[in-house]
C-alpha cells in the first residue's frame, strides 16, 4: 500500500518536478480544479504588465505591428499545435469555444451538403458539454440537419445508418473523464461517410492528441482549462489542410479576410486557418495565455508530452487507489476508466447523495476541486466529485494530501454543515 | 485668429480639464488615434495586476462567485448603458463588434421573417466600415437575403421601394466623421416597414447616443475606441426590449443559456440581453475594460455627454480653423461636415495623394492620427488623414501644436523622405 513516504520519494525522482516552479499557486490549497481553470503561470503578471504599461499605455496603436499584436492568435496558434498533432499555419487562438465550434460546425455542415447532401443527421452524445449541444442545435436548425443524442456505446449503430453527416465529440468527458480513442472512433466515422469534429476542452494540454494522425477534420479546444491561460483566454480552432480553405465560415469578420486592411467592401476569406478569425482579439488576454503556452515549451524539454501523459496516469493511479484504500464504506463509486487508455486527466467520483455538499467541505479544507451534477437522465445520473489532476504543477504528496483531506471529510461527517449546502451560481 | 494662449486660455477653463489626469499618455506625443485605440486608464495597470496575482493567481476558480466574474458582462453593460440610452439590464459587453453585430442581425433576419417575410433585402453604406458588410453579406446568404450597398443620399429611396428588412448603418462613419441622425434615420425606417441596427464604433463615448430616445432597434459598439477598454476590448450589444426575447442568436452558447449551470442538454436562451452572450469572456480583458468605463462615471460628475459633447465640437472646430488658416494651399480638403449636428469627434483630411506618407512623417514627430484609404468607387474615393478629438483627455493646446506640425510637415516637405513611404501591415 502506497504510503506518504512513497509520494514524496515519487515527488523527488519526477523528471517534471522542476515544472511547479513555473506556476504561482495559493499557500494552503491542493489545487485539482486546474480542468476548470488553470493555475497562474509565473511568468504572466509580468507578461501583462508590460503589454498593458508599455504596449498599450505607452506605444498605443503603434503595437499592433511593433509588438505583434496582429499576428498573435496565428503565432500562439503555431507554438501550441505540435501538442495536438497539428502543423504550422493551422492552428489560432480565438474568440471562445462555443463560437469557434459555430464556426467549424457551420463549415462542416456546409461541406456535407456540397458532398454529400443526402446527410442529414448530426450526432452527438447527450453528456456532451452542453454548450456543444446548444451550438449545434443552433447550426443544425439553421442548416435543416437533425440533431441526434445518444449515448457513447451507441454511436457505431448510428453511423452505420447512413444518413450522418457529423459526428461531434468531446474527446475526454467533462464529467467522467472518459477518453475517446480518436484515431479509431475518426476512421468508423469516416468509413461510414461522416465528418468528425472533435471538442478538445478536456485533453488540450493534458493527454496526447494527434489530429494530423488520427485524420480529423475539425477540433475546437480550451485555452484556459490546462493550457492556463487565465480565466477566460482566447480558445483555438483547427480545421484539416483538405477543408480550411473549402467554404467561409459565417462569422466572416475583417481579421478572417485575406486582406483585412485593405478595407475593401467584399468579403475574401483568407486562405486556411486565417479564415476562422472574425473579430478584434483581447490582446491582454492573448498576452496571458501565451504565458501558459510557454511553460509547454519548457516541457518539452523534459519529455514532452510522454513524460506528462506518464506523470498524469500515475496521478490519477494514485488517487483511485488512495481513495479506494482509505475511503471505503463511505458510497463513492470510481467513474472514470479504470483502463488508462480511456482515461483522460481527472477522477470522477460519483456518491447517491450529498456528493455537492462533501466537495464543499473539501474546498473549506483547501482541497479544490469541483462538482458536476449529474443529468438524471439515460447518461450519468448521479452526481460527481471531480478532481482534475493537471502534471504540469500536481505532486503526488498533493495525492496523498487529497485522498487523506477526503477521508476525513467522510469520516467526520463535517459535510454536514449546513454552509456546505449552499448552492452557488457557479460550481 | 486663435492663437497658442488662447488655446491655453480654453485649456484652463475647460469643466473637463480634470478628465485627462484619469489616462497615462506617452511623453511628446499628441494622441489623436483615440478613435482607433483609446488611451490607457491610470487605474488599469493596478487592477489588471490585482485580476491578474489575487483573483486568478490566488482565488483561483473561486473568482467566478467571489470576484463577480460571471456577472461581468452584464455589470458593465449597465454602467455604460445611460451613455447611449439604454436601460439597465439591456446591455451586455462580450465578443467583438463582428460577432455581436452578427448576432443582431441574424436576430433582426428572423424577426423581419416572422412579421414581413416579403422583405428580401438589407440596406446599408458602400462605405460602412467592410468588417460590418463583410458580416451583412454572411447573414444575407444564410438567410436568402440580399444585401444592397448605396451612398448616403440613397438610403430613403431605397426605403420607399418598401422591400428593405433590415437598414444596417453605422452611426458616424470611421473614414468621413460623417454622422447620420439617428431619431430622424430610424423612424424613416420604421415608417417603410424596416428595422435599424446601428454600428455605433465610432459613437460611443464620443457623441450622444439615446437609443431608446430614436427607438432603435438593435446596436453593436466597440469597447476599446473611445470608451478607452484596452487592446481588444469585448464589445457591446443592445437590442430594443420589444425585440431582445423574440427568437434566440444563433451563437447559443451556455452563458446566455437562461440556467447556464443547470447543464441541461437542451438550448433554453436567458429573458433579454442575456441571451447574447455564448461563451467564457475573456476577464482580464473586461476588467481593463471597466476602467475605461469608470472614467465616464467621473464625467458624469462633471456635466457628463453635453460637457463632452460641446468640449469635443469646440476641439474639432478648432482644429478644422487651424488647419484652415495655417496649411491652406498644401492641398488639404475638409472631408468631415462642418454642421455641428453632422460630425461625429473626428476630423478628416483627404488629399489628392501622399496622405499616407505626411501621416506618417507626423506620426515621426509625435502626432498619432491615422491614414485612411479612398475606396476607389462611388463613396469617398481619395485617401484620408484622420485625427480623432477625444474630449476625456484631448486639450486645446494639443489641437494647436498639431496643426503646427501639420503645417510644418507640409512646408517642409519632411514627408517626402523614404522612410514615410513604407506600408506596415496595420495603418
């Protein structure tokens, strides 16, 4: 049975320990809520300082040539896309991930009734990240397609249909963490004549994506979950070399034209990527998250995602275990995979009752993470406890801290109070 | 004839004088692209930098309840909102112009379709700014519209041909200052059966504005021109309360679902103004943007959209005389109207050719106006030196030193160097 000890002897040989430097956490929390909102990186009050004192107070408008202000969603683009098996010139930081997957549904659907216009379904799964569902109820009224919801061992009985023109997936579920196979589940919707557009919110950044391998057409994905951009950041769009540049997609701003500054009243879409930019970005926001891209880069000199893929299952090893050893008899059930190879970067525990309340009390004890209510439907119905184990910052005496703040928590019944069953607007 | 002491005389006597010590400006610069990007706030660095260490870095997730992050949009949509003559609880500060202007379209498209499905086109300049037509043609194609572009002058007998929907304007142009009266243009719309959505970019912060006042229909605007909001900035979005709950935009992203962590499947868009937000905003830039904003709560204590509004007509005046009497015969002609109750805060220049380069050799001696192209067609075909007059912080004395430079840059010919003749990619 793994002991403090281990943890601390597992924190002393991690090749990625030096990677917690590069974060400014809160004295006092254990923080697993980096799947919600990403820690601060070091480097960022002074990276926004300056863009705000110097470029913007200072250089004003000169800044969005002498500070590259203009160019900053294509090059934070290029920097982050090796870690989704993207190339360069494909990727950009943009808008926010209801509205970039707007734009890549919409291209999708305007794809598949020039290829194939006796397709007239759009698949889903009905644990989806809700907003997916409500951005894609919107595109498929507006382009006269049907919406189906299903749960995820039904998706191949689907395709094999024939009439789907777009399956759109989460890759990693916001509230199990079970993980899509993207290669395979991209090839059987391709085989069977869909599109596939995959929603990276819950794997940019923490398990390996490879696009370009798996041969997918489009992703959207989160730039401030565990890229840790800030609350907030800019999200980042990708479409496949063979469909960027077929069709605008309709939020056709001046930033998507291939010559924005020529102000001519027709709109040209630029070619590829470029094309999926509307509007004026939150440079102070960009700035930011090009902070969080950068500590990335420092691990990629420390093995890249392998050792951070490596480093986040025995995370997630960890606690399943602690909690299975130290937690038992209290009515938490595991609802993450237990196979590594569907497991994204998080522990989803699920309890009948009181699950809100006990996360609750773990959060008045400093251990942070969150709860998502369960959708009482045909997917998960019970609530979950969710702890998101990010390996960027996450130590395994961190682990053991959580797993022991959880026992507690259970075995004195502090969950009770009645403060920890007040609702909040957001949980 | 005005001189350098009256002008420093004006200065001293000016209600607002005070306004200007709200803003950082670079020493030895005449800011006069306020227009194009505001000045920073003073109290902008302070409470970035406290977003940025104590509400992301030390509150964490925690900052969504705690810091009202997730009420942001709509808390600044209400302080702004007497600016421009909207009600509380009608505005909301979120996305970009072009998204936001996308969505009021494709609002007004279904309204218009509901009420008058004969109605077949969307009116609007030739030389409204293109990212407005650029988003017009993209909602004329999704929705079996078409989109017609006329010179000023034409707008009524387009009206009365009585097939117009949607009259899409922007109330002061970007290039001409030219300023549309917007009671007067809106009920003649409305009597030929038409709604108005009103660009209002070049407006906000820098003109009255009463919306409900002309009984408008829906209105975008821009939170980092003359409303000071930072690189960037989100921007606004208002629709008339009649019209805010008839049909949901189609960027139905959670956080304008009316229970956005409910997490229900199913699309349920918020009462009002809500329903125009879609995704996560980005907060540092929003929490900039509220500086911004502050500074017209301390206008307002000092004689609020009049004292601006006269402050901003004498700067213009001013520098139209100026230019008059001090670089006649350089080739300089007045493209802005000089009737009070048709300009907007700018004043432009156009010139036969050059323009381009005697911006740019001002912009080397410190004056920061900008070069606008002619569009080569029907509307304004010569190109344009722009200087914008931002009453918060603009003084007399600026208008006078910049004339100087003016002319001194013209009798000199200084703009004829090499230098002054290199395109960069933003101008």
């Amino acid at each position: 049975m793994t002991t403090l000890q281990d943890c601390r002897a597992r924190d002393a040989q991690d090749p990625l320990r030096s990677l917690r430097e590069h974060f400014t956490l809160p004295d006092g929390t254990l923080y697993l809520d980096g799947n919600s909102l990403g820690a601060l990186p070091r480097a960022a009050p002074a990276r926004v300082a300056q863009v705000v004192a110097q470029e913007w107070g200072q250089d004003l408008i000169t800044s969005w040539n002498k500070a590259g202000w203009v160019d900053l969603p294509a090059r934070l683009g290029d920097q982050f896309a090796p870690w989704i098996g993207a190339g360069q010139g494909q990727v950009v930081f943009t808008d926010t991930t209801s509205i970039n997957l707007f734009k890549v549904l919409t291209a999708a659907a305007r794809v598949a009734r020039a290829d194939a216009p006796q397709r007239t379904r759009v698949v889903s799964e009905r644990s989806n990240f809700p907003t997916d569902l409500y951005i894609a109820q919107s595109v498929c009224e507006q382009h006269g397609l049907q919406l189906a919801l299903v749960e995820p061992d039904e998706i191949d009985a689907e395709l094999q249909a024939g009439d789907v023109a777009i399956l759109l997936l989460t890759h990693v579920n916001y509230r199990t963490g079970a993980m899509h196979d993207m290669a395979a589940v991209t090839a059987r919707a391709h085989a069977h004549g869909a599109l596939c557009v995959w929603d990276l919110c819950h794997s940019a950044g923490a398990v390996p994506v490879d696009l370009l391998g798996a041969d997918a057409d489009y992703a959207v994905g989160c730039g401030y979950k565990y890229l840790n951009g800030g609350p907030g950041a800019p999200a980042f769009v990708w479409a496949h070399p063979r469909l960027a540049g077929r069709f605008a997609q309709p939020l056709s701003g001046w930033f998507g034209h291939a010559a924005p500054f020529a102000f001519t009243p027709d709109y040209q879409p630029a070619p590829g990527i470029g094309r999926y930019l509307c509007g004026t970005q939150p440079i102070l926001s960009l700035s930011a998250l090009q902070c969080g891209l950068d500590v990335f880069s420092a691990a990629e000199l420390l093995g890249g995602m392998a050792a951070l893929r490596a480093k986040s299952l025995a995370l997630t090893d960890l606690f399943i275990e602690l909690v299975e050893t130290h937690c038992a008899g209290h009515g938490l059930a595991l609802a993450t995979p237990r196979e590594h190879a569907l497991r994204g970067s998080q522990v989803s525990l699920t309890r009948d009752e009181n699950a809100y309340a006990i996360v609750q009390a773990l959060i008045a004890r400093g251990v942070v993470g969150d709860f998502r209510k369960g959708d009482g439907g045909a997917g998960l119905h019970k609530d979950i406890l969710r702890f998101g184990f990010t390996p960027l910052y996450t130590r395994f005496e961190d682990v053991w801290r959580a797993a022991q703040h959880l026992r507690e928590v259970l075995e004195t019944g502090e969950w009770q109070r009645p403060q920890f069953h007040q609702i909040n607007a957001v949980t």
